[in-house]
C-alpha cells in the first residue's frame, strides 16, 4: 500500500507525560513505585522521552522523580518546570536529563495568571534556559496556552528560547481549543524556528487530528499519554498516535506490540479503566458478535479489522449474543475444543439467540453449559462449591466454604473488607490448601508452577427492585492467553459472587488439569490470584 507522506522528516519521537500530566487527572495519584513500573514500561517500548513528574510539586514527587531518573532507561527522563530559577534546581537534585520548562504564552497567561508582561517573559525565559543549559540540562521551551497566543509574540517567545540554547519548542494547545487548520498556521511558522513538538488535548476531540495537522506542518515530536489520561477530556492518547502513523504513514514511533501491555500497566497504577470501545486497547477493539462480521473475519482477519490484533500485542475475540452466527458459535466452541454436529450447532445458535434477546450477555460458561444440555452430558467438574456461609456482623466479616478440589473436599475460612471479599478470600485459602484466608501475602510468582490467573473484571447488576433484590454478579477471569467470563444469579450478592468465581476457575482448570494434577493447579491458581486482586482494589 502506498501512503502519503506525512512530513518529510526521518523520524516521529513520542514524548511521554503520563507520570505528569496524566497524573492530574482528578482521582490519579502513582506511588513512586508505579511510576518506576510504568516508566519501565514506557522505556521497553522505545519511548524516546519520559517525563516523570513535576519536581517542585513536593518531596515525596521528587523521591519518584529520583528513582525514575535512576532506573538507566534509554529515554531520556525530564521534569515539568515552571518558568522560575528554584523549579529548575529542584530538577537537577532529581538527577533528570532534561526539564520541559513550561512559561505562559497567551495574553491570558502572561497577564492575568501571573501578572507579568510580554516583555518580562521573554526576558525571563532567556535567562531561566541559560540557566539551565549551562548546568548541562537538556531543555524544551512550551509557550502554555499557545494556541489562544499572538503568533507574532509566541514566534519572539520561542524564538528566544532557541536562541538562548533550547533544545526545541512546543506548541501547547493547552485548553484542546484549536482546529486543526489552527494547529497548522501556528506550528508551520514555528517548525520555522527550529526542532518543534506538539501538546494537544482532546476537549473537542481534535487531540489527534491536530497532531497530524501539527506533523504535516513541520513538527518533529508529540507529547501524550498513555490511554489519553489527563486533566479534563485527557491528552492525546500516545497508542492512537502511535499506530495511527505505522498504518497509515509508515512512520515508525515505538515498539506496537507492546502497547496493549503498556495501557493495561497505566489502567491498573491509575484505577482508570479501559474503555471498552477504545482503539488498540479496548476490550471491543477486536470483538466480533455481528453473525456477518463474524463470518467474515474467520474468513480473512482484514476483512472486519484495520489490521492483525497481534500488531499491538492483542488477540481477536468472538462475542455470542442475539447478532451470533453458526461460524461464530462453531469457532468460539473449538476454542474451547468441543465438537458439535450440524443439528446441535443449530440448536446451541438458537439457545444463545434466545439469551441475547432476552438481554443477557452470552458468556463462555453459557455457552459450554447450553451445549453439555444439548448434547445430553455432564462435564467432570475440577472445582465444585458444596458449602458457603458468611457473616458480616462486628468489626471483620467472615465467610467459611467448602469446596471439592477434585475428589478432595476442603474448608476454609476468611475475612475481608466486606462479606463479598470474605467469600472470595475462604475461596482463595481453600485452593490454596490453607484454612484460612486472612489477608496474607501469597507465595511468589515464580512458586506458581507457571499457571497465573487474573481476575480482569468484577460488576454486579441488580435486576429486581425491593429489599429481596436479585443481583447477577458478573467476572471476568483469564490464564495466560484463555480467558472466561462468567455470571451468577442469586438474591445474595456473596453467594452470587463465589459461585461466580469457583465456575470461572473450575472452566480454566478444566484446560490447566492437563499439565498437573488438580489440587496442584488450584493450588497455584490461588496464590497468583489474590496478590493480583489486591493490587487492584488497593487492600492490603
């Protein structure tokens, strides 16, 4: 395929701001020990530049700044700096490369923010990058608010910058209030001056278009985050930009195949969840339910896709619902390696039509337990609930079950946060082998035998009124590159959640059984599960 140039430069470098500008997003705050994650992240993917915080926010940021700058990453670490002499210091006791130092450019800024002149700016920013160059700091200048500037002040602005011994420029569309037309008179006289980078945000959903008008204009360089998390709408999502330039400009930027791994990091330091019709990341990204699509795609992979999955480290996946087809049902259960014959193929396609219809999402326990009942058999279950209790009264809720591993039935106690977490923690003790589940630390990783499970998701739906509400607890649990989700119905939420959890472990151990014994399995399931599902909900 031929494309149209996008610029004439070799190279389009990524500038990461997730640790900064991604962080003040209302409800974000990384530890620095997940700002070190991420950034080790970032660096394995090839990003060229790594901000890693803001250096005069407060001691605990520069503490993560230090670690981040520490870690021997082949990017090159900056900090955020205001345009005052002390912000600059802070970022040398850091030990960053670089500082992207921030100065007010719009009249606005100038004015009213912080009560100064066009003139004191100019002369201001000549002397804070004179500054810093001479203490050997790599330096970018960004005009805040550059997009609402006069053009004519924002080129003397940055121009002096340059001169003064500025690596580059940025243009900042701060407020994500441009065109891109906009975009383009202002970085096509800017480029002009010198090595130019583009800030966008997407409060009018132009954060893309933008850096792509910017780039055709003669910028170099895009500053974003990962997921586009950040103040507001958020900033210009960096794993849009990045295969958005591969697949339509043969622009390479960083390694594709790990972007999905690198949004997951950031949705699970942050709390921020992927959207599920998000491009490269969302779970609906590479989901086909639609009987044509599905057909199609089996058919030729381009043909409902834009490109493979595997391109940014993801799988294709077939959803059943009311819109499923024969080759989707007939696809989804050879990955579950059931066979069916014609007849019972048309049946199970009826049976999850009916459950679509009705409006219940069709999961992969569904749809093995309707084709067990339409062929007439019972599956050999690993992992079975025979008992469970749960009491919520004084200060620690507790639950007990009893569940057979196999032909051995075990007891086991837990507490938790709450009766649901209780539950799900006895669950925990009584793979394990334990007798309790109390909170402790799980064995390490590598004491798993290689066999790690995930609880990706957990949401619970009330679907009655009244003080008897029916709740279904839905989860979502995966091993490697398996992965099953499962609900459960019932007017008691604990009971409905553990039901929910042992069915999804039983349906992957059912295909983990065959490299161990049972017990083993689950056993190991037990302890790589709950230090994951800790991390996520922040108990300790």
């Amino acid at each position: 395929m031929t494309h149209t140039p996008l610029t004439t430069l070799d190279e389009v470098q990524l500038l990461d701001t997730t640790l900064r500008d991604g962080e003040q997003m209302p409800g974000v705050s990384l530890t620095p020990a997940e700002k070190v994650g991420i950034a080790r992240e970032l660096d394995a993917a090839g990003m060229h530049f790594v901000e890693a915080g803001s250096a005069c926010t407060s001691e605990g940021e520069r503490e993560a700044i230090r670690r981040v700058a520490s870690e021997g990453l082949d990017a090159t670490v900056t900090s955020f700096a205001r345009g005052v002499k002390r912000d600059i210091d802070h970022a040398l006791d850091c030990g960053v490369d670089g500082i992207n130092l921030v100065v007010p450019a719009s009249d606005k800024h100038v004015e009213t923010k912080v009560g100064s002149t066009r003139d004191e700016v100019v002369e201001k920013t000549t002397e804070l990058v004179e500054y810093a160059t001479d203490h050997g700091l790599w330096v970018e200048v960004l005009g805040e608010d550059g997009s609402r500037a006069d053009l004519d002040y924002l080129e003397r602005l940055l121009g002096a910058g340059l001169d003064a011994g500025a690596d580059r420029i940025c243009y900042c569309d701060t407020v994500g209030a441009a065109s891109p037309e906009r975009t383009a008179d202002v970085v096509s006289r800017l480029a002009d001056l010198g090595p130019t980078s583009l800030h966008t945000h997407d409060d009018l959903g132009f954060g893309v278009a933008n850096v792509h008008a910017g780039l055709r204009a003669g910028a170099d360089t895009v500053h974003g985050t990962v997921m586009g998390v950040g103040e507001r709408a958020g900033n210009v999502a960096l794993e849009e930009v990045a295969i958005a330039l591969a697949r339509s400009y043969d622009v390479d930027t960083v390694e594709l195949e790990r972007l999905y791994r690198l949004c997951r990091t950031v949705s699970e330091a942050t709390g921020v969840a992927l959207p599920p019709n998000k491009a490269v990341c969302g779970a609906n990204a590479f989901a086909h339910e639609s009987g044509i699509h599905t057909d199609g795609t089996l058919k030729d992979g381009t043909m409902y896709e834009p490109y493979p999955p595997e391109t940014v480290g993801r799988e294709r996946r077939l959803v059943l619902g009311k819109h499923a087809g024969r080759a989707g049902v007939q696809a989804a259960l050879a990955e579950h390696d059931v066979a069916v014959d014609d007849d019972e193929l048309r049946e199970v396609v009826s049976r999850v039509k009916d459950l679509g219809d009705r409006g219940k999402r069709v999961t992969d326990a569904d749809l093995l337990a309707i084709t067990e009942d339409v062929q007439g058999r019972e599956r050999d279950r690993h992992v079975d609930l025979v008992d469970l209790s749960a009491t919520s009264g004084g200060n620690l809720p507790t639950a007990s079950v009893r569940l057979r591993v196999g032909d051995e039935e075990r007891v086991a106690a837990g507490t938790g946060a709450g009766p649901v977490d209780a539950g799900l923690e006895a669950v925990r003790a009584a793979l394990a082998g334990n007798d309790t589940g109390t909170g402790g630390a799980g064995a390490d990783d590598d004491a798993s035998g290689g066999v790690s499970f995930e609880l990706d998701s957990y949401h619970v739906d009330a679907i009655t009124g009244g003080t008897d509400a029916v709740v279904t607890v839905e989860v979502d649990l995966s091993r490697g590159d398996r992965s099953v989700s499962v609900s459960s119905t019932d007017a008691d939420i604990t009971r409905a959640s553990v039901v929910a959890m042992v069915d999804g472990l039983d349906r992957l151990l059912s295909a983990a059984a065959e490299d161990g014994s049972v017990a083993d399995v689950a056993s190991a399931a037990a302890e790589r599960w709950l230090p994951e599902r800790r991390a996520r909900t922040g108990r300790e």
